[in-house]
C-alpha cells in the first residue's frame, strides 16, 4: 500500500519556522470529550445489555423509525430536565443509528 500526504496548498508557518498545512480539517480538540466518554459508556452498558454491535444490525425503515422515536423521547426528556438517564449521550446514540441506517438505505438503492 502506498500512502499519500495530502496538501490543500495552504501554508501557515510558526514563530518557530515550522511550516504546516493549514486547509481545512476537523478540529477533534473542539470535541466536548466528557460526552463522548458518556456517550462510550452508554455503548458499553449497551454492548453487555444486548451484545457487542447490536446496534449495528439495524438496517430497515422499521428501524430508522425506530431510533427516530427514541431521539425524540431522549430529546424531550432532555429538555424538561429530566435526569433518570444520561438522555445527552441517548440523543447521539440515536443519531448515531439514524445516520448509519440512512447510509445502508442509500447504498442498498
């Protein structure tokens, strides 16, 4: 395999002369990771609730439905306040699923 380094062609250079691509690419460090962590502990009650990858198996409209429905509980749970489960880290897990399903629905088309 041979690997390519990618250049936008856009340069910035530091006070200490080091010179770096500067176009544009994801800010990972902009990520809020205290919710990522949550969202990987709700995987993780998950995986030992259901099994590694359940979720994963999802692939119908049934099941994009599915997600959809529990998004928008978690999401007005959210929003009334309500704290009987980590509805924050439930919303990406929905999202999550939505998105991935989608992406099937579009590649079986």
């Amino acid at each position: 395999m041979t690997f390519e380094t990618k250049d936008s062609g856009q340069r910035k250079v530091y006070t200490s002369g080091l010179h770096r691509d500067n176009g544009d690419k994801p800010l990972y460090t902009e990520v809020y990771y205290p919710l990522v962590k949550r969202h990987a502990e709700l995987m993780m009650r998950g995986a030992v609730k259901y099994d590694r990858g359940n979720w994963k198996k999802a692939c119908t409209e049934e099941d994009l439905q599915r997600f959809k429905d529990s998004l928008l509980r978690h999401t007005y749970q959210y929003l009334m306040g309500d704290q009987d489960e980590d509805h924050a880290a439930a919303i990406l897990f929905n999202i999550y699923g939505c998105e991935m399903i989608e992406d099937k629905l579009k590649e079986g088309t």
